[in-house]
C-alpha cells in the first residue's frame, strides 16, 4: 500500500474507532499526530504491509498504545525498588537516540548501542536519564539488574535449531516475540552454551528487535544468511541492524 493511502486508512479507522481522538498530519514525516503528539508509522507500515489482512487490529492496538502512554504510566513515578525486576537491557541502532532523546544507553558496537528500559504488560518504555538520576543508582548497577533480568526472562525459552546435510547443527534462532529475542545477544552464557553446536567464534544476526540469529561463521553460511538478514532488516518493523556480528569468548564484535 502507498504511504499516502496508508496514512489515509490509519487516519480513518482510528477516527472510526476513537471519535474524539484528534488526528492530524504529522511534522512533514511519514508521521501522524494524536492529540497533538507526533506518533512516527515507520513501524506500524511494516507491520501492515506484512499482515494486510489485520491491518484494522494493528491500527486500534497501536492507536490504544499510544493513547495509554499519553496518558502517563504507574511507573511514572516510581521508585527504583517498585520497577527494578522489569527493567532490561535492549540492543538498539545508534539512531534511537536521535529518534528517543534523552533515554539512558550506553556504547555497544559500531552502529549499536544498549539502551535500558522497563517492561510494561503491553508495552516497553524507555528509561529516560531524568528518572535514573532521580534513583540514585549507578550505571553499573543499572547494567547488573538488567542483565539479571534477562537472564532470568530467558531462563525457560527454547531455540530452534538447524542441520546442514550432514546432520551439523549449523542455525539457532531465537525468536519468542516478547520484544527482548535480540538483546539476547547480550546473555552472558550464550557463547559457552552454543559453542559446541556453531564453533567458535561464531556468527549472529539482529535484524529486528524480535530475533536472533545464532550460526556457523564459515563463508557459505554467512553469505547465504547475510541476504536473508538484510532482506528482514528492510520490511520487518522494529529495526536493529542489518550488518553480521561475531560471538566470541571475549564478547561481540563486528563480523568484517
């Protein structure tokens, strides 16, 4: 579908579905505004155009997302003690920050950074550095939780694996769509525990936010995955990065 008819549809089933919402043009973006706030459709366009056959539910969810956001959270205000078992890590694009101004992150690897944020039933909202001074906590602290988190959130997940045809497993993916599958890639256990499946160091993908892939760092495996990882990274929402990284005993790398 066209941007400009998508725009057009999104405006009418969220007029439709929420009458007093006010909806209007966006800042000159492929953007629209409810209630005066700026709401990019970047993501949601993606996700209609791969299921156009719900694009009316993923309107309303969205419309319904941002409505509960504008309209504050419990966590707004709360102190770290009450949030800290839901806050995670996430492997972001170094352009987050431009798009998220003023969320807590800290350097990854060239490209990408780890952002931090509290998990929502629904949604997931960034840590803004405001409320992290507010806390009073370190950042080495705030690194610890999240990753215990994640840890513990990955705990009873299973992967998908693989074979080449000589029975080789020679693919893991990760893919449990509860928004955290790539920053998977930051679990401290996860080159030990793959290793003897994929050797050592061996290759990932993040393309978008809800997947990992994990596979064999040999020429023919990572040519053939590159495509497909490139070809995620422009139709799927939620973008990460479209480059090939390294897992390797001492932590990850750009795959050159």
């Amino acid at each position: 579908m066209p941007r400009e008819k998508f725009i057009q549809r999104v405006t009418e089933i969220v007029h439709d579905r929420f009458p007093l919402v006010k909806i209007g043009e966006g800042d000159g973006s492929f953007a629209l505004t409810i209630n005066g706030s700026v709401a990019p459709l970047e993501n949601l366009y993606r996700v209609a155009n791969l299921r156009p056959e719900e694009i009316q539910r993923q309107v309303e969810r969205w419309a319904v997302e941002l409505l509960r956001a504008a309209e504050g959270t419990p966590d707004e205000d709360a102190a770290y003690d009450e949030v800290k078992d839901r806050i995670m890590p996430m492997v972001l694009p170094s352009s987050a920050v431009e798009a998220t101004p003023g969320i807590v992150h800290e350097p990854f690897v060239p490209g990408l950074i780890i952002g931090y944020a509290i998990d929502h039933d629904r949604t997931i909202s960034y840590l803004p550095n405001l409320k992290f001074q507010e806390w009073g906590i370190t950042m080495d602290q705030l690194r610890e939780t999240a990753m215990n988190n994640l840890t513990t959130k990955s705990e009873a997940i299973s992967a998908h694996a693989a074979q080449d045809e000589e029975g080789r497993v020679n693919l893991i993916l990760f893919q449990t769509m509860d928004g955290y599958d790539a920053s998977r890639l930051l679990l401290p256990t996860l080159h030990d525990r793959l290793r003897e499946h994929l050797g050592s160091p061996f290759a990932a993908g993040i393309p978008n936010r809800d997947i990992l892939l994990c596979f064999r760092n040999d020429t023919e495996t990572a040519d053939r995955l590159a495509k497909q990882i490139a070809e995620d990274f422009q139709r799927m929402p939620h973008q990460v990065t479209d480059k090939l990284l390294l897992v390797t005993q001492d932590g990850i790398a750009p795959r050159e």
